[in-house]
C-alpha cells in the first residue's frame, strides 16, 4: 500500500529562544512512516522515527539565530506519501544576562573608551543602556557587545548603570550592573 500523507498537529517545544543552541524538536501527529523526514524551513534534518504518532528531529543552532518564525513541515517518500501542511516554530529572543564589564572602574576625568559586555543571550539587535540611556551597540558575537563610553559620562565621581536590552518578540532587559 502506498505510504500516506503525513498530519503534524503540534510541536514540542513550539516556541525556542534564538540562539540558544541545538536542540530536539519533537513533532507529535499522525501518518509518519520510518522514513518520514522532518523539514525545518524545507531543509530536511536529521529525523528519529519514534511512532506512527511521533518524530524527533534535530535542529541545529544555526537554524535558530535571530527571532521569527519557521515552518516545520514533514515528508514522506512515495509511494504516496508527499509534503504535510505546515506548523510554526516560533524563535523568540532571550532575556540577555550580564556576566561583567570592562574595563569595571575608571579614574574621573578619563578619556572616551571602550566597554566591553559580556554574558549571555545577546543577539543583533541586544543594545547597551547606560544611565538608561541606549547606546550605539556593536554585537559581536552572543556573549559580547561593545559600545563607546565617553569622556563626558566619566567626567565626574560616581557610578554608571549599564544594562543590556533585546528585543521583542521575547527579549527584554537584563538586571544592571
């Protein structure tokens, strides 16, 4: 008999945070065949038959970058078999955290620097505050973002506030430090 049309109906997670990582996406429907293949955006991924009602696949952290959404579809070979109807893999952005800064202290009246922020969940877009004020950010990779301080902002004794901000869809601001 030919293979039948494949019936997602739900996915687990439904919702990832952008570049958090690989991860498995568990696809819970009916009709899936051994040879049934997960698609992520029409690019097949690695895919584990579990049951006639359940897939695994394994979705890379390159697939989940930035925010937005993906279409997950599943495909079965002929006989029969072809394309399911879509559902959406909505990717959203992390709360970001910050782990420290640098340079942390700097003498009163010191020039304009650099400072360098590094933690977790940054993502393009992720801008620093300062005093809650948003700077021009530089990402450069999740973990760390750059901005400039200026000689103004340093000018008299005190402290700064500093505070990394991502986003919607997700996102929000880290605690200050």
């Amino acid at each position: 008999p030919p293979n039948p049309v494949p019936k997602p109906v739900t996915l687990d997670p439904s919702t990832v945070g952008a570049g958090t990582g690989a991860f498995v996406l568990t696809v819970n429907g009916s009709d899936f065949v051994s040879s049934s293949v997960v698609r992520f955006n029409g690019a097949a991924r690695p895919t584990t038959f579990v049951s006639a009602n359940q897939l695994k696949a394994q979705i890379a952290a390159e697939d989940i970058p930035a925010a937005g959404t993906a279409a997950i579809t599943v495909f079965t070979p002929t006989p029969g078999g072809g394309t399911s109807g879509e559902l959406t893999l909505t990717i959203i952005n992390p709360v970001p955290a910050i782990t420290a800064i640098n340079p942390s202290n700097v003498a009163v009246g010191s020039p304009g620097f650099t400072l360098t922020v590094t933690g977790t969940g940054f993502v393009v877009g992720s801008q620093i505050q300062i005093n809650g004020t948003q700077r021009i950010t530089t990402f450069v990779n999740n973990t760390t973002l750059t901005t400039q301080v200026s000689n103004t902002d340093v000018a008299n004794m005190g402290s700064l506030t500093v505070q990394v901000v991502n986003p919607s869809p997700g996102g929000g601001g880290s605690t200050t430090v």
